[in-house]
C-alpha cells in the first residue's frame, strides 16, 4: 500500500467518524435553534449541516485527491505488506469501539435515572425514552463495526462501486 493508498484510506475513516460525530449533534442544535424562536438560528443550522454534509461527501469521494494535497510531492517510502482491506477492518473496529464507548456511559446514566426516578416516585423526564432508544440504536452500532469490520468494509466497498443510472 503506497502512503496515498494509506491516506486515502485515512481520510475515507475520517469521513464516517465525522458523519457519526455530526450526527449526534445535528438534532440537538436544531432543537436548539427551534427553541430560540429565530428564524436566523435554525437557517444557520441548516446552512451547517448542508455544509457538513457536503464536506463528508467530499472526503468520502475524492480522498485520493486531498491525500495528495495532504502529502508532500516528494514522499518517497517504501509501501507496506498489509492489504487496504485489513487497514480498512481495523479502521472500522477502531471507529466501532469508539462508538461503543460513548454509548455504553449514556445507558448506564440513563438505567440510572430510571431507577432514581422509581425510586422516588417522580416522573421521568421529557425526552427519556427518545435518548435511550438512541443510545440503544448507537450501541448496536457500535457494536456491529466493533465485530463485524468485514460487513461493513463489504457494504462500503459496494457503495463506493455502486451506479447511479
């Protein structure tokens, strides 16, 4: 694998991390913007995620190109001996082990304040049961990159060869 093979690659794991990471924080701004009452704030928040969106989709299809941006022109190193698939399972694994570890704290806080809350005889609060069935959505997510790398690395590998007619 040469080191643009190995940067593409790079930029193409940096580009799920990213649709994950924004993912988790888009719905929340825009309940944020909405709640301020300003059209200027929920225009702002649209504008933002159309941007992200595009940016993801930019790193996603062309990662040659901005790793041959990113790369000095006269990087001479030997290529490695692992295939691009296992540095894309690891990839995968590594993102999926990432996601794991965010959602496991945030259904543990959550048991938690169900239980607090039976505990005193208090309502749960608004929004409760949307956040866990979040995390719970996440977890598996996590879960499924975590083991199943291969999986993934075969539906992003037909996506990439796939066309739109």
């Amino acid at each position: 694998m040469s080191p643009i093979q190995a940067t593409a690659l790079a930029v193409r794991l940096f580009a799920i991390w990213l649709a994950i990471y924004w993912a988790r924080w888009v719905p929340y701004l825009y309940t944020q913007a909405r709640e301020t009452e300003g059209m200027a704030a929920s225009l702002a928040v649209v504008i933002g995620t159309a941007l992200g969106v595009a940016f993801v989709l930019a790193l996603w299809f062309f990662p040659r190109t901005v790793a041959r941006t990113i790369l000095p022109s006269e990087s001479i190193s030997l290529p490695t001996n692992a295939a691009p698939a296992s540095w894309f399972a690891v990839g995968c694994a590594l993102l999926g082990l990432w996601v794991f570890t965010s959602a496991v704290p945030a259904l543990v806080r959550n048991a938690y304040v169900l239980w607090y809350v039976q505990r005193n005889n208090m309502s749960v609060p608004e929004g409760w049961g949307s956040g866990v069935l979040y995390y719970a959505v996440e977890l598996g997510v996590g879960v499924w990159l975590l083991l199943g790398a291969a999986g993934v690395r075969k539906i992003l590998w037909w996506a990439r060869s796939a066309r739109i007619e």
